[in-house]
DNA sequence: AGTCCACTGGAACTTGAGGAAT
DNA sequence: ATTCCTCAAGTTCCAGTGGACT
C-alpha cells in the first residue's frame, strides 16, 4: 500500500445504495409517505404511495430511508424488489418470499399460484412494506393485483414514467385510484451540493474536495443526485489512486463521462451471456440489420462454445435488450437496424 | 398486380427442475 | 426410489407484413 494521505474515508457513505441518516431537501415527500405509512403503526389500513420522477430524485433512497425508519419502531417485514432485474410476476414473488425469509430450495417450477398461497400464509396476521423500484418496467402489472389484494401489504411503488398504470387492467386500475402519487422534481445544483457535502462529511477526509469542486459536480449532473454521486466517488477513487492528496479538477472531468454509462453496466451485468453478445455484437456494429446481427451472432457463438439458441430465441433476447432500454430499432420488416441506446 | 422475401411475433409445444404422491 | 405433476424458459411452426422486384 502506499503511504499517501488517503482521501476517502468511508467509500460505502458515497455509493447510491447507501441510505443516509438523514434526507434533505425533500421534506414535503418525507412527511407525505410517513403519513400513508402511519396507519401501518396503529394496525390500520395504510395507503399505498407511488413515487414518480426522473432518475436521481431521491425515490428510492428515501423509501428504503422511511423504512428502516419505521422497521425501528415497529415490528414489520420488508421487501425492496427492482424490476428491472424481476420483471416477472413469477420473480418479484419469489423474491418477496425470500426477503420474508422463506427458505427456498431453490425451485423453478414453483407454480406462481402457489406463491401467493405461500405469501398469504405468511402475511397472516402481519404487515409488511413491500418497494417495487423501477415499476414501469413490469412485464405483467397482474403482480400488482396479487399484492394489493393481499392483507396487510402496502406498497411503495417507484418509477420514472407517470404513465406506468394507465393500460392496466381496469380492476388494478381502480384499485390503484387511491394510490397517494408523490412527484419528484430534479434537484438544483445548490440541493445537489448539500447533498454532496453531506455525504463528504462522512465519507471523505477533510478538506480533499473545495466547495467550486462540489458545485462542479451539482452542475454536471443535472439534478440527478445519483450520477452526481457516481462523480465523486469517481472522481475519489481515481485521486487516491493517483497519490493525489486532494482531489483536483481533472480527476472530476475525467468521472464526468464514466458516471454516465454506469446504469447500463449494472443491467447488462444480468444478462445472460447470449443477450451479452447480442448486446456486445450492436454495440460495436453502430447501427446493425436484423439478419446481419444473427448471422455474427451464430458465429461469435460457436467461436466462444456457447450453446447453440434458436433464431426465435435470440429475437426474444433482442426483444429483451430493447425492452430494457440497451438497444433501439429503427424501420420495420427487413429494413430493421438496430443499435445501441444512447 | 402479382410474387418474392427478410423479418416479426403469436401460439402451441418441448424440456428440465424439482416438489408431491406413491 | 420411482412416477407424476406443474411451471418457466426455450423451441418449433407459421401466418402476417410491406417494400422491392418483375
């Protein structure tokens, strides 16, 4: 190891995933969710909150805040899924159960049916909080139906998208009607700083970042508070690295582009290894026709040894990738091409 | 106008994991 | 231990689509 002063002083404090002690900034939203979750306390029927607004905006930190918050005054089970990752009913079940702590054997033909049975038993006679992050990207909203029918479960829904609910099914529809919708808007460059400076408190040493550095990173993140983190930690990492004893300009420049593709890894990180090369063939093609992409894709497949996939296959794996966002099609019929998002 | 063709996507079917019954 | 069963994921089959070509 090397001798220099190190920068950081706790480097989880600076990750998203981190729930800070306390939330900025966002008292209106904090209040409005701890009051559709009072009743939970009381043993009364709680009111489901959805939360909805660009990326970055303080949804999911501050449903895991409220939580753990509320798990320390009562006794309650929770569940935080993202969809993106279990987008199917069957998933997001199996999931629930796990946090519940059902010990599964791990079993895929478990009818989904009889995880709803599994679950009611479980919930009998208790209340349980249940977060579905990135709820726009349900494969079958009926999983909503199953939750909010089920007794004593009150949901946090997240997503980015306001729109999320409006080609439900009419009976999830009006059973959403009471959902109690909270917006979140950006943040501003100066909340983006005190955002940051809280987290350095406690995650840096002293005096490794100025205050222009700080207000630097709000600029570029454009009020998205995760990517304004991913900067700095960025930015961290590569100083210490460098045997810098601050952080100085050109490490924040050279994190300003990194945070940017920093999503997508995590989601191509759960693909299985033939969407990766899916994924790997269009991003390195540019833009790519339909059949240009199977015919790589066979070949680099039999290259790497991969187990052979029928082309019906594949094109549900593509079907994947652009319903997750990764890639984009253009044209239809023969004069498809596809390539990557962004 | 008719045919071709490269691609899409729905639906029925098969496979494999693993619990339950025997 | 063996057989039966259910389910999700993968496969097979094929009708539909719409610009290009004759």
């Amino acid at each position: 190891m090397l001798s220099e002063k190190p920068i950081i002083k706790d480097i989880r404090v600076l990750t998203e995933q981190f729930i800070p002690r306390r939330i900025i900034h966002r008292n209106g939203q904090l209040q409005e969710i701890r009051d559709n979750l009072k009743p939970l306390v009381d043993g009364e029927i709680p009111r489901h909150s959805f939360l909805n607004g660009p990326p970055g905006t303080g949804k999911t930190c501050m449903a895991l805040y409220i939580v753990d918050e509320l798990k320390a005054e009562v006794p309650i089970s929770s569940a935080y899924i993202n969809c993106w990752s279990q987008p199917s009913r069957f998933k997001i079940l199996y999931s629930i159960l796990q946090s519940f702590g059902h010990n599964f054997l791990h079993r895929k033909g478990t009818p989904t049916d009889e995880l709803i049975d599994m679950l009611k038993l479980k919930m009998r006679n208790k209340r349980a909080v249940i977060i579905l992050d990135e709820a726009d990207q349900l494969e079958d909203d009926k999983v909503l139906y199953d939750l909010l029918e089920m007794e004593g479960i009150c949901l946090v829904l997240i997503a980015n998208t306001e729109t999320i609910f409006y080609q439900s099914d009419p009976r999830i529809r009006s059973r959403l009607h009471s959902i109690n919708r909270i917006r979140f808007r950006p943040y501003s460059t100066l909340e983006i700083s005190d955002i940051l400076k809280d987290r350095i408190e406690f995650g840096l040493v002293p005096d490794s970042i100025t205050r222009e550095q700080i207000e630097k990173i709000g600029e570029e993140s454009g009020g998205d508070a995760r990517a304004a983190l991913a900067i700095l930690k960025s930015a961290a990492m590569d100083a210490e690295n460098s045997g810098a004893e601050k952080i100085l300009d050109s490490h924040i420049d050279k994190a300003v582009p990194k945070s940017k593709s920093i999503d997508m890894d995590k989601i191509i990180e759960g693909l299985n290894t033939q969407q990766k090369i899916l994924y790997g063939i269009v991003k390195s093609s540019g833009e790519i026709s339909a059949s240009d992409l199977y015919e790589k894709f066979k070949k680099i497949s039999i290259e790497k040894g991969e187990e052979e996939i029928v082309d019906r296959t594949a094109r549900k794996y593509v079907e994947r990738l652009e319903f997750l966002g990764l890639i984009s099609s253009k044209g239809d019929g023969r004069w498809t091409v596809y390539k990557v998002v962004g």
